[in-house]
C-alpha cells in the first residue's frame, strides 16, 4: 500500500486541496481530501501495515499525460520501426509525464511497413505501448507535409488489411484522406474493425470529411496542420470536425502549429472533452539543434523548430506533453482541471481506455503526475510505481 499526502489532486471537475490517496498495488484504491487516514490501533487487521506515506508538500497531482501521436523523442524514433528505440523513446516522454504513449509510424514502403507494425506490436503486447498509429502513406500528395509524395497511396482495403494482419491486433489509428479513391470505403471499414479512422493529411472539403465522420472517423489528425483552412463558403474539414460532437480534434500546442488564439477559439467552440493534446514529436524532441531523420526525409531543428531541410514543411514538432499543458494554462489561460482533461481524459477516451487511465478515480491504474508551482515534472508514476522519483 502506498499512501500520497498533501496533494492538489486535479480533477475533470477542479482541484481539490489537501488532497490525499490510498494505492493499492497498481490501482487508486480511495481518493480523500483533508486528513489523510491514521492507523487505528482498535482495529489493527482493518490497517495496512505496509501503507507508505509520501507527503508531496502541496504540489498538483494529475493523471498521467496520454499521448495518442508520437513519432519518437530522447534521439529515438517510433518510426524507425526499431523496437530498442521504441523504448527509448517511450522513456523519454515518460520523463516528460506522458505514462500512456501510441507509436506513430510515417510513409514507408507497405513491405517495410508491416515489418515495422510487426516489430512493434510486440512492445503494445507487452504493455509498453498502448498501441500502433499509421500515419500514411495512406494521405494527400497535395497535403504531405514531411511525408514522401512518391510513397503515398490510395487506402485500397487489399492493401490495408495486410498492414491490420502485421500488427496482429495492435494498430489502434489510421490517418487517411477520406477524398482518396476507396477513402471512405476504407474509413467504414476501419470502423467496423475497431480501429479508429482518423481523417488528416487531406485536401478533402467540408462534404467529403463530413462523409467520413458519418461513416465513423472519430479523430482529426493535427486540426488545421496539413488540411484546407476555414473558409466562408467551403467549411472545410476543420468545421466538419468541430460540429460532430462524436468527434476528438488534435491541437499541437506548441505555439508553431496552431497560433494560441485559434487553439483558444477551438478550446471555446467545442471544450475540452473534445480536444486531445498531442505532441507529434520526432527524434529530435529533447535533444539539440541540428539534422535529423523522419522516415526516409532531411528534417533540420533550428531554434527547437523541425522542418525538411532546405526550409520546406514542417516536420513533427520537438514537443513534449509537460510543456503542452503548461503553455495551456499560461498562455491560453486554461484552468488546470480543463488542460488535464485535454492532456490525459479525452486521449483515454478516444483509445476507449478511459475506465482504466486519464483522470484520478478510485478503481483506476495509479498512472500520475506531479507538477510543482511552476507545471515542472516533479514526479512521475506508472501503475503505482515510480518511473520518476518525487524531488525538490
């Protein structure tokens, strides 16, 4: 038994001061506030005698950051489709706060692609990961990004299912462009299948994109990065994301992607139980400036900026989920319990793992965070163990 004291336990609802919780191995067994439970001595089996108290002098403690799009991080990358540096990477973010992390793949040849899926697949077995995310080659030539045009393809079913066999059950989302030949047959087919479509990367409209919510997409891929804009007489992808209340948005939150107003308008238009934070991070998140590689492309980091060398798109981000929620409170001015929703709640859900992760509750994994004054990490939990020791 493991007894945390003296917390500001952020809730979905607020924070509640002088906060406490009773573990029970890797669960939360009770959630208190005020004293926290004393030994009584009249009833001495009702105790337990290896219940230690760790007193956390006051600072937040929050669920623990869900990552649902991540290409790697700590010089390591997901999308090498290398297992040892899946492990790396996920330890990396780990550090960060983020206990919950799916493996986010680029365009790659399909060959070389189930490889990758069926490498990795054995780490979401093992618990490492939560699961696998195809982002391409299933996509826009017109809306790429840092995806190579010549790897990119129709989302054809003959050659999904292949890539949903090699992950034997692991890969959780797929990004496609629903107005791509057999793109919504695809969308539907994924649905049905369990795994969440995810439209992105599109040069769709507001008709298209809306036909593949309809059809069952459940999340749009980085909202705004890599898709047609607002416009007063073509919508767009972007509206028909908002206005389908069954819909999850993704914001990268480092004030590249998304400038802080329109992430404060989505945050107005649809709150935070509809917006999942994401770091879309690549290798190079937590390590210097300089050259790196995502997937088979050139990506120079300038000033913590990753781009394909030579100037061209944006290429992931060096984010992390600990820097995501605090620019969600400084700068956008969220409350905390809103930022943690967006940052550990809503990324649960959408993965259909929010009765085990992504808010403090009784019964649920020990998965948590905690911050100082300042949102700095000062500790982090994975399944009642401490996977970064509490400190300062």
């Amino acid at each position: 038994m493991t007894l945390l004291t003296n917390a500001r336990i952020v809730l979905p609802d607020g924070v509640r001061p002088a906060g406490w919780l009773r573990l029970d191995g890797p669960r939360i067994a009770e959630v208190g506030s005020g004293a926290a439970p004393e030994p009584d001595p009249a009833h001495p089996h009702q105790q337990h005698p290896h219940q230690q108290p760790v007193d956390l002098g006051g600072r937040y403690l929050l669920p623990g950051y869900v990552d649902i799009h991540t290409h790697g991080g700590g010089g390591a990358a997901f999308s090498s489709g290398d297992a040892d540096q899946a492990v790396r990477a996920a330890a990396f973010h780990r550090e960060h706060g983020t206990t919950t992390i799916m493996a986010s793949t680029v365009s790659t040849e399909l060959d070389v692609l189930q490889g990758y899926l069926s490498e990795l697949a054995g780490l979401v077995e093992d618990g490492l990961l939560a699961g696998l995310h195809l982002e391409g080659p299933f996509i826009s030539k017109a809306r790429c990004g840092a995806h190579d045009p010549a790897l990119l393809k129709a989302p054809d079913p003959v050659l999904l299912r292949p890539l949903l066999a090699a992950g034997r059950g692991t890969v959780k989302m797929v990004t496609l462009a629903p107005e791509l030949d057999f793109g919504i047959e695809a969308t539907a087919l994924l649905a049905d299948s369990g795994v969440i479509a995810a439209v992105g990367h599109t040069d769709g409209g507001y008709r298209v994109a809306n036909a593949a919510f309809t059809r069952g997409a459940r999340v749009a891929t980085h909202l705004f990065n890599a898709m047609p804009g607002v416009h007063h007489r073509e919508p767009g992808p972007v509206v028909a994301a908002l206005e389908d209340e069954s819909v999850v948005v993704e914001l990268v939150n480092d004030g590249i992607h998304v400038h802080p107003a329109v992430l404060g308008m989505v945050f107005t238009a649809v709150g935070p139980h509809r917006v999942a934070l994401i770091t879309d991070a690549m290798a190079a998140a937590g390590q210097p400036d300089g050259m790196y590689r995502l997937g088979g492309l050139d990506v120079e980091v300038a000033e913590g900026v990753a781009r394909l060398a030579g100037g061209g798109s944006i290429a992931g981000s060096t984010l992390t989920m600990d820097v995501a929620l605090r620019r969600a409170v400084r700068e956008l001015g969220l409350p905390i319990e809103d930022a943690a929703v967006s940052a550990a709640l809503t990324p649960a859900r959408a993965l259909g793992l929010d009765q085990e992760i992504g808010s403090i509750e009784a019964g649920k994994y020990a998965d948590l965070v905690v911050l100082d004054d300042e949102l700095a990490v000062r500790g982090v939990m994975k399944r009642g163990e401490w996977a970064v020791q509490v400190n300062g």
